[in-house]
C-alpha cells in the first residue's frame, strides 16, 4: 500500500514520478534527460546544465539546485559545486518547498525566471568567463573555493586564454599549499599536465580525453 504519510520522506520513485508529471515541461524547454530520480540534466557545448531535487527527511518537500559541470575538468561523478539553491536569488523564500500545488507553482516560477536564465548564461566556457567577470551571479564566482577557481582555470585554458589560466592555476597552488591531503595533490598533478599541454599546444587533446572519460563515467552519449 502507498504511504499517504504527508510528513514522510519522499521516496525515490516517488520524486521521480512527481518530477516526470508536474516538471515535464523541463525536459521539453531545457532539452533534459531524466539523469537520475531527483536529477534532470543535460550537455551543452561539453557542460552540463541540470536541476536536482534534494530530497528532505520530513514535510514531504525538495530545495532545487541549479547546476552547471564541465565536462573538460576532470573528475568521477556529478558535482553539484558549480550552482546555487534556488533561495539564494528569493528574499524570504523558504529553504525547502513542499511539492503541493501551490509549492509546484512557486518551482516552476522560478525555474522559469531563474533557471532560464542561469543556463542561458552558462551554456559555454566563454560564457561561464563572462559570468564570472561580470559578477550576476557572484555568490557562485566569488567564493573563496578551490573547486571554483578550477572551474576558471580550466574555462581560460579551453579557451585559450592562456595568462589568466596560468593566473589561477598558481592561485589554486597557493590555496592547496600546506593542506596534506591526497586529493589537493591530485588536482595539483592535473594542473601540471594541463600547463605542460598549454605549453606543448596539445590542450585540446587532453580536453578531449576528460570529456569522454566523464561521458563514460556518467554514462551520457
């Protein structure tokens, strides 16, 4: 039988179900796979644009994630840390948001203002430099975070702006400098082989390779 429970936590079929009949529009206007239950997704010019649904463990409700990844930066999974919740562009806007009918409204609302816009101006590694130049979305391009200074290092070095990769490759070095830990010298050995393929004018051949390393990993076509 069906928990009719409205303060249990949803269900992975159950988000899935929702999302699929109260979201469909999304697939339609953004071009999205339904990746996983509560993630929609799709790739644009090697990023990853997508929408999660965080699932809560009461009041049957979701917060909305917007997302973008590149595809050309190595890693092992899908990363949420290029995006934002959707509160942080509504005053007064609750954190978590029951997925009733006036909740669904309030969602579909903003994925529409919002969504749109975020993925419209992310949708290209020059885009994503222009975003972070321009600074509309500075809570995400403005954090002191490593994962958001390789995001630009590896959007300078894709499009050839070589002085500003190197800019921030050093700064990324700096951030890991004294941190002992087995994933900073990770990303550090990456980045040597990324200067050295800038260096060698052989970029796009490592690009190439991470994209359809993560393709494979994410099993995208």
């Amino acid at each position: 039988m069906k928990n009719t429970n409205n303060n249990s936590e949803y269900t992975e079929k159950e988000i899935k179900k929702t999302i699929s009949k109260d979201f469909k529009w999304m697939k339609k206007e953004f071009k999205f796979i339904h990746y996983d239950p509560e993630t929609l997704l799709s790739v644009k010019n090697n990023i990853i644009q997508g929408i999660y649904f965080q699932r809560s463990y009461s009041k049957r409700a979701v917060c909305i994630t917007f997302f973008i990844q590149p595809l050309f930066i190595p890693e092992n999974f899908l990363i949420l840390n290029y995006g934002f919740r959707m509160d942080k562009l509504i005053k007064g806007q609750q954190e978590w948001v029951v997925l009733d009918k006036k909740g669904i409204n309030k969602i579909t609302k903003y994925v529409k203002k919002i969504g749109k816009d975020f993925f419209n101006s992310h949708d290209s590694p020059a885009k994503i430099i222009e975003s972070a130049k321009n600074k509309k979305y500075k809570y995400i391009w403005e954090q002191d975070s490593w994962s958001i200074y390789l995001c630009l290092a590896y959007c300078y070095a894709y499009e050839g702006k070589n002085s500003l990769f190197y800019d921030m490759s050093n700064k990324i070095k700096a951030f890991f400098e004294g941190k002992d830990f087995d994933w900073a010298e990770k990303r550090i050995s990456q980045l040597d082989n990324l200067e050295k393929s800038v260096q060698d004018g052989k970029q796009k051949e490592l690009f190439d390779k991470a994209i359809i390393d993560l393709k494979q990993k994410l099993k995208l076509k």
